[in-house]
C-alpha cells in the first residue's frame, strides 16, 4: 500500500534541466532578488519531480486515505475547487499566496475545497515558499502557476513580492472528508493546523 510515509523518491537533475524548464540560464551569484541561491535548484527539482511522479501509475490508483491518516504537525489549508482541481492534474505546482507558512518543508498540506464543493479532496506536501518579484515569479514559473497571467497579476496587484509555495505529490481522495470528519466546524481562512482525533 502507498502511504503518506513513503510518498516521496529522489531524483537526480542536470544544469540543462533548469534552463529547459525555467528559461533562462542557472544563476550563478548567491541571491537573486531575495531568492535564496539553493531555491531555484529546489523548484527544478519540484517541477521535474511532480511531472514523473504523475505519470507513475501506482499514483493514479484510489487509495482510501481517511482522517486516520492525519499525523500532527499536518495542515488545512483552503484551495478553489478549480485551482485544487490543477494542482491535481500536477499543472499547476505553485499555490500562490500573500505571505510565508509558518510551516516545515515536508509538510502534508490536506486540501480543503470551499462551498459549493464544502469537502476535504485530497492532501499535497509543502516543499518551500519563493519570495520574489511578482514580474519575475511569473516569468520563471508562469506555466506552472495555474493561472492566466491577469489573474496572477490582478491578484498582487499593488504588492511588491508574490510568493510561490511549492506543492509536490499531489493526491486527490476516494472519498472526500468532512471539516466534522477533522474535528472543525468551520474551514480556515488560509490553512490552520490539525489536531489528531482520538
């Protein structure tokens, strides 16, 4: 049985990748706009990884995860029905938002879809936040955004960084969870914590 233990493998990458999938040369002094050096090999890496892994076919297969599942440290966190629906489908592999989580790499992000959907769908893993210019999150990572570039840039709109949080190995549940089913009556604004049932 795939588990949450065991959902991850490693991948090994080249230069060639990186300017293959971003567009332009690997940068080679040690901060870009605020970008840590280490974190545009890290987004390669994440972009290359999610593509194999959703052409894996164990992953396609309808595994009943449920709310024994939940390990602490986990996360909710609120995504549109159409955006959790991309990320999914892995084509879209950055959730964008206004700020940085206070969480760890690693982390299993489970997936709360709003109304009229009103449903746990699925769960991802957080593998780290880029800061940057929103002009330049876009030109890096546009294609693997999810969003039509008005809508990624009427959203930071008069901001003057966006930041990316990087989502790998998505999964999308057999059997949709209830907020009740986690021990909440009510969805995050952004995401919150999980407690484990007893």
């Amino acid at each position: 049985k795939l588990t949450l233990a065991n959902h991850c493998r490693p991948i090994q990458l080249t230069l060639a990748d990186y300017s293959t999938h971003i567009g332009e040369p690997f940068p080679t002094n040690s901060t870009h706009i605020g970008e840590p050096f280490y974190s545009h090999w890290r987004t390669i890496q994440l972009i290359q990884y999610t593509l194999y892994t959703n052409s894996i076919p164990i992953m396609k297969q309808s595994i009943a995860y449920s709310s024994r599942d939940i390990n602490p440290g986990d996360v909710l966190i609120s995504i549109r029905h159409k955006y959790a629906e991309r990320i999914y489908e892995t084509t879209k592999v950055f959730e964008l938002r206004h700020l940085v989580p206070t969480i760890p790499h690693g982390t299993i992000m489970w997936i709360y879809e709003p109304m009229p959907v009103g449903m746990i769908t699925g769960f991802c893993r957080y593998d780290g936040c880029i800061k940057n210019e929103p002009e330049v999150i876009w030109r890096r990572y546009g294609d693997f955004l999810g969003v039509t570039k008005d809508e990624f840039f009427e959203y930071y709109q008069g901001r003057h960084f966006a930041f990316a949080w990087c989502v790998a190995l998505p999964y999308k549940l057999h059997q949709p969870l209830t907020l009740a089913q986690v021990g909440l009556t009510r969805p995050p604004q952004s995401y919150q914590f999980l407690r484990i049932l007893g």
